[in-house]
C-alpha cells in the first residue's frame, strides 16, 4: 500500500514540499504525534507502506505503518533499526509512548537515523492510511499565489479570498454537506446560499434531489469543477470537488451574486482553489477543536491511552494544573428512552453556566465530567468538586425527574492523573447506585464500606462455589415452582437483619406469612440460618445472582 509523491517541478517553496515538516503541518497531532526526528523535519517522505509480516519490504523515503507490532517490544526496536538501514522516512506505532521502553526506541531511531511516530488514540488505522494519503498529495501541491498568506487551516479567510478571485460569493463544504466557512459576501444573497449558511448545511432536500440526480457521484468522480446554470431564482454555480490522494475532502461552492456573472475565468480560478483548498480541509479535519475530536481526546486520555499535551491544546485545560473526574449517573425509576445521551446535553449546558472548565464524554453506564484547572490548594479544590456535584445533582434532578447521582473522583495533580480519578468517581457513583439510598453525591471514602463490598463482591465472581448450595437450590424451586417467592423473602430477612417485622414490612407481608416463608426456606435448601457463615454465604451469593451458581455470561 504505497502512494508516491512527485519530488520535482514544483515551483517555488519546493524545497519545503515532500518533507516530514510539510506533512505534518498539513496532517498534524490529530492523526499521529511525533515522537524523534534524529535526522530533522527535512526528511523527505514520498509514500506510505504498511509493514507485512510475510513480505517485510521496507522501502526508501517512506513512512511505514507499524500494524500489529507492539511498541512496546523488541520486535517495534527491530522493526525501526531495519527501517533505518533502509533509508525509510520514518516508523508510525499504534497510540502510546511506553516507558521506558521508548528509551529503547528512541536509541534506535537516533542510531538508525529513522523518525518515530504514534498514531493518535482516535485515529484508527484505516482511517491514518487515508489521511496520510491525502496529506502527501496536499503537501506536493503549492498555493495559489493570492492564497498562499491565508493561514493552514483558516477555511473562512480562504473563502473570502476564493470570492475575490471569482466575483462571486463562496461557501466551503464537507462530503456530508454541511458548511465549513463562507465568504462574507452578503450583497443580496440567494434564498439557497441564505438557508445554507444559517443551517450551516445544505437543506436535507436539497442534498437528497442531488443525491437522487448522481450529482455527487459525478462530482467525486470526475474531481472537477462542475457548472449548474441559472434556474428561477436560483443563480448560476460552479462546484469544485477537493480532492487529495484520491481522498474525497470536500467542495467549494461559488454562486453569482446581485445579477452579475462571474468572472471569465471563474473555472480555472476553481480548480486551482480546489488544490490549494486540500491542505487547508485536511488540516481543519484534523486540527479541529470541535466537540467530536475534544471528546475523543478527553476519552482516549480517560481511558489511559490518550496524550496530555493533544487534550490540553484541543480543550484548552491547563495540563498541570489539578483536576478531577466526576461520574454522573442515575438511580433507578428513569425511563429506559432518556440515559446518558440525554444526559450529557444537559451536563454541558449546566457546567458551561456555572462557569467551570470541563470535557463532558458519554460512557458505559453514566456520564464523566472531567474538570480543569482547580484551585492548587488541595482543600479548595475538593470543595470546588464537591460545589460542582451537589449542584449538578439538584438541578439534573430536577431537569429530569429522576435521581441523579453524581461520584466524585480524587482531585489529581494535573491531566495525567486523570484516568485514576476517573476511577475513584467510577467507584463511588457504582456505589451510590447500589445503596439505593438518600445520598446523592460522594466521594469513595464517603461510601468506603459499599465501594468495598462491591470490590469484594467483583474478585468472588471467578470463584466457582460447591454445586447445590443453600441459595443454589432455592432459586431452583423458585424457577420451578411460578410465582413463589423464596429468594426475594430471603434477600429481604437477611438484609433487615433478622427483624421480621421490618423484612414483612418491606415485603408488603404480614409477619407470620413471612415466618411460614422462612420455614420453607429451611425445608426447601437446608439454609441454616442460625449459623453466620451460612449467613454470609448466602448474602455473597445473593449479591453475585445467578453467575454464583455457575452461571455466567
């Protein structure tokens, strides 16, 4: 899987084109970071190649994708000084810089002469392989000469300058449709370009009657710029496809603006545009601090897999300064239809008004805050924590109508210390959850004795118990006998403590139906329950449910 580059003809600034340096700036930290360039960022990259374990060829000047080799081995450190002795531009490595063992692989990249990389975490392989592409195609071509000021990147000052050129009014879009910038051309305007730019889409419609027609189809295919003449009120268009290693980017939109007609030369001044325009789209994708890409660094960094410095540029969280995690969930009575998706627009609503710093991210089971840059006294800082919780707390509730829990993580040094108090927020939310109680926000050492008891609870689920135990056997009946009840009045009797009276209350019972049901228990399973082991054992199955008695999922 190889792309090549041309080295030559380039014109002016070729000696900058066709290098690590260019593709890098045009790719950037949001596909892979780099990790050592012993022969500097001048080094000339021509293609890109995935390493075959059954036909390792190595070639000259290329970057090769190291899929598959753990970076952390002495297979990554071979791989390199083979690299090195090949003339390859460079070695890219899944996400992660390994300690120490990247002391390994920076030794032998500087005695090899080859760069290191690491994909980023949110960047998948296949994915890297098409930016990469792209990003050498966009690399190898330079600017037009009345765009080369605008900066990588500055998609709406690129439009307004593609609007000069050609007279008309601009928009810039993604393969989707939707609006990456537009000129500021606002001298009566269409009804189409005015409906598109509020939106910052092209209206569904309209997207499915050019779909419907194979506009795009013949768009993508021929990469070039394609005409719609005037119709009613809809004024004439030209539409260049942006195109970079045979990767779809985008397209720009010109349409005449007040009556008049383009410019003579508006097609050509497009197609041109449309070359120039790959790097700058590239870079957008890549570089972007929208909220995708802030969360998928704030996840990956979560995760313990992601890098403080990416996170910290995309989010713009100060990366040493103490932070926390707090985990938010709910009890149970919410509907099934408004989880944590409906949750994480409210979180982001309500933090972004008290005014705190923060990445909110989507996870398995709740809904993680991570909040920045708190107060460097320990104590002022937990208590910033703990405002924020309670606050969430009560007004999520409220919002929503359900018990809203909220655990709060240790509050950590700086970024690189969250993924621990995720855990510890993780932890206590799990814990809030399973008590069922009043409380609606802590920290785990507020719940250290349920936080424990689960602990314990997830090391015995590995534990295979003797076949046939007390509790073994009564869920047997239970699942024999429709609707008795022998589990649920056990689990009740136990959890009040032996004290009929409260377990016949909670049962909704009368107290000496619940003592028939207790002589059945011992008839039925042999449970002696005047014996604390018995006792115990039974509440540590009740808590395991079914995987105790073999089993599991």
């Amino acid at each position: 899987m190889t792309e090549s580059g041309e080295a030559s003809g380039r014109g002016a600034g070729a000696a900058d084109e066709g290098t690590l340096e260019r593709l890098l700036s045009v790719v950037g930290v949001g596909a892979v970071e780099l990790h050592t360039a012993p022969r500097g960022l001048r080094t000339q990259v021509s293609g890109v190649h995935v390493l075959d374990a059954l036909e390792p060829v190595i070639r000259p000047r290329e970057l090769l994708l190291a899929i598959g080799v753990d970076r952390g081995s002495a297979h990554a450190v071979d791989v390199v000084r083979r690299a090195g002795e090949a003339g390859a531009a460079g070695v890219v490595f899944g996400p992660g810089r390994p300690e120490p063992t990247a002391r390994a692989l920076q030794t032998a990249a500087e005695e090899s002469g080859t760069a290191v990389l690491f994909r980023t975490a949110w960047c998948t392989w296949a994915q890297l392989v098409g930016v990469l592409r792209a990003g050498l195609a966009a690399a190898g071509t330079p600017p037009m000469p009345a765009t080369s000021g605008v900066p990588l990147g500055d998609l709406d000052a690129l439009a307004d300058a593609v609007a000069t050129l050609v007279g008309g009014s601009v928009t810039i879009e993604d393969t989707e449709s939707r609006v990456l910038a537009y000129s500021s051309t606002e001298e009566n305007v269409d009804e189409m370009r005015r409906l598109t730019i509020l939106g910052r889409r092209v209206p569904p419609w309209r997207v499915a009657a050019m779909r419907e027609a194979g506009f795009f189809q013949a768009l993508w295919g021929a990469g070039d710029v394609l005409h719609r003449p005037a119709h009613g009120q809809d004024p004439e268009r030209l539409v260049g496809a942006v195109l970079a290693g045979g990767e779809a980017l985008g397209s720009i939109w010109v349409a005449a603006v007040a009556g008049r007609p383009l410019s003579p030369n508006a097609a050509e001044t497009l197609r041109a545009a449309a070359r120039t325009a790959a790097a700058h789209l590239l870079h957008h994708r890549t570089h972007s601090s929208d909220g995708r890409l802030v969360e998928d660094a704030a996840r990956a960094l979560l995760e313990d897999r992601g890098s403080v410095e990416v996170l910290a540029q995309r989010a713009s969280l100060p990366p040493r300064e103490p932070c926390a995690v707090l985990a938010v969930g709910t009890g149970p009575g919410r509907s099934a239809d408004d989880g944590p998706s409906g949750l994480y627009g409210l979180l982001t609503l309500h933090c972004a008004a008290l005014g705190h710093r923060v990445v909110v991210v989507p996870a398995a089971g709740g809904t993680l805050v991570l909040l920045g840059g708190l107060e460097r006294a320990a104590e002022r800082a937990e208590g910033q924590v703990r405002r924020l919780g309670n606050a969430l707390a009560d007004q999520l509730s409220g919002a929503t109508g359900a018990a809203v829990k909220v655990g709060l993580g240790d509050v950590v040094p700086g970024l690189a210390g969250a993924p621990a108090s995720r855990r510890s927020a993780e932890r206590a939310l799990r814990a809030l959850i399973a008590a069922a109680g009043p409380h609606t926000v802590a920290r785990c050492e507020d719940v250290a004795d349920t936080v424990g008891i689960l602990q314990v609870v997830d090391a015995l689920r590995e534990v295979t118990l003797p076949p046939r135990t007390s509790v073994a056997r009564l869920r047997e009946f239970d699942a024999e006998h429709g609707g008795s009840c022998l589990v649920e009045t056990l689990r009740a009797y136990l959890d009040h403590f032996g004290d009929v009276s409260a377990a016949s209350r909670a049962l909704g019972v009368h107290a000496n139906s619940l003592r028939y049901r207790l002589r059945r228990i011992r008839q039925v399973s042999g449970l002696d329950l005047e014996s604390p082991d018995a006792r115990l054992l039974a509440q540590v199955q009740l808590r395991l449910g079914g995987e105790a008695d073999g089993v599991r999922p």
